[in-house]
C-alpha cells in the first residue's frame, strides 16, 4: 500500500519510466534504468537499484498474458517531510506495474494543444511523476478526437507531443526539437538518430515553429511503445508520407 504521506502522491516528488515488452521480455532497459538513475542524481535522490528494479519488472510481467507489454517502473521520493522538505536521507519508494500495450494500426491525427511545455523547468528533461501538463494536453485533443497533442514551448517553438518526441523530413534531411526547446531525451528519440545515421540520413537538432511542420515531407512521432508512428493530420491539414519513415520504423522495430 502506498501511504497518504507519500511525496509522489502528495507532491510529484519522483520519477518514472515506460518499457515495452514484447513475449514477457523487456526490449532495452537498460537506456531506460540509465535516465530513471541519471534523475534521481539530478533530483538529489538516492541512486537506483537496478537489480531490484529489474526484479519488480519482471514480476509485473509474470502475471501477464500480452504479446506486447507496457511495463510502468515509478520511484517515489518516500515518506516523510512537512510541506515541501523532504526527511535529511529519503527512502525511495519503488514499483512497477504491467498492463498490455498494442501497437497502434493507423497514423496519428494531432492538435496543437493550448497548454505549452515548459522548456525553462529543470522538469521538462525529466520523467517526473508531475506530469499534469501532458495529461491535460492529451485530455485536450482527445476530446476533439485526435489521438495525440503537439505542444509548443513558452516561446512558440515546437517541443513534443504529449506522450512522444516529434521528428519531420523536409529536403532529405531529418529535423527533431532540440532538447531546449522542452523536449525530453527519449530513449526511441535516440535510437532513431542513430538508425538515421547508419542509412545516411543526418538528423538536425533545432528550433523551429509550427511552420515547419505544415511544410515537412512528413512527420512522425517516437516513443518506446509505439516505436516510429506516422503523423497523418496537424489541426486538420493533411500531411505528406515518405519511404523513410518505414525505413526507420522497421529499424528500430
């Protein structure tokens, strides 16, 4: 059970990380354990258990029957504290949790949301468990019927989605925000770089508005879940396809 003095519950205060799992396996922990510890140093926290954390993911899986998996790892600060102090040493709180995660089957249709990523919060570049921004984002073009949001940054430029980082081709070259601009350092971000790289293609981190996407040859979207999903409409307007997006995909698949 988790107590009523707990300061995740209480305050946001930790962290978190979304794996997938493919036939009861984890697919790449090890980049996700590396940030989920990377925040607990930058949170003044105490350091990860790797091996207790691969141990409670594993048993969330156990009792699971998917092919794909999505496995949710939470770190709390703990208990104790008055207001926003925490105890001199907390003890972390950590567990983990496993609900099946299909592959969605079409191209995303996104919103531009009202809410606007923080980029000047130390917690935009962090899971933290303070996540109401993005929640209400996603709440915002669900209920216009759109799968996902595109949030701008407090001075307009492009940051992420709400549950994604945001890439886009324009002139053979691929373009994603820059980590300024809000964006998180998402673990499939990485890995499409990379797999850019081995086919030539150079990625430009930047700054850019909205602008730039209605131009794009094509957009798309990457997270651990759903590895590279296509963009098909931007507040309604078509946007274009291109084979490299498939290319990615099955790269990093």
């Amino acid at each position: 059970m988790i107590p009523f003095d707990d300061r995740g519950l209480l305050l946001g205060d930790g962290l978190f990380e979304t794996l997938l799992a493919v036939d009861g396996a984890l697919v790449a922990p090890q980049p996700h354990l590396d940030r989920m510890g990377g925040g607990c140093a930058a949170l003044g926290l105490p350091p990860l258990d790797s091996a207790e954390a691969g141990r409670l993911m594993a048993e969330a899986l156990a009792g699971l029957d998917a092919p794909r998996a999505a496995v949710r790892l939470t770190l709390t600060a703990g208990s104790g504290g008055r207001g926003l102090d925490r105890p001199d040493a907390p003890q972390v709180r950590l567990f983990a949790t496993a609900a099946p995660a299909p592959r969605p089957a079409e191209p995303a249709d996104l919103i531009t949301s009202t809410v606007r990523r923080n980029d000047l919060s130390p917690a935009s570049r962090l899971k933290t468990l303070s996540y109401l921004d993005n929640v209400l984002a996603r709440a915002e073009a669900r209920g216009a019927g759109m799968d996902e949001a595109l949030m701008l940054n407090t001075r307009g430029d492009v940051a992420c989605a709400a549950a994604a980082n945001l890439f886009w081709l324009w002139g053979g070259r691929l373009y994603t925000p820059s980590l300024a601009c809000g964006a998180l350092a998402g673990t499939m971000r990485a890995r499409v770089i990379a797999a850019a790289a081995d086919l030539g293609v150079e990625t430009a981190q930047v700054r850019a508005g909205p602008a730039e996407l209605a131009r794009a040859d094509a957009v798309f979207l990457t997270n651990s879940l759903i590895g590279v999903r296509p963009v098909r409409r931007l507040d309604g307007f078509e946007l274009g396809e291109a084979a490299l997006v498939a290319r990615l995909a099955a790269a990093v698949s």
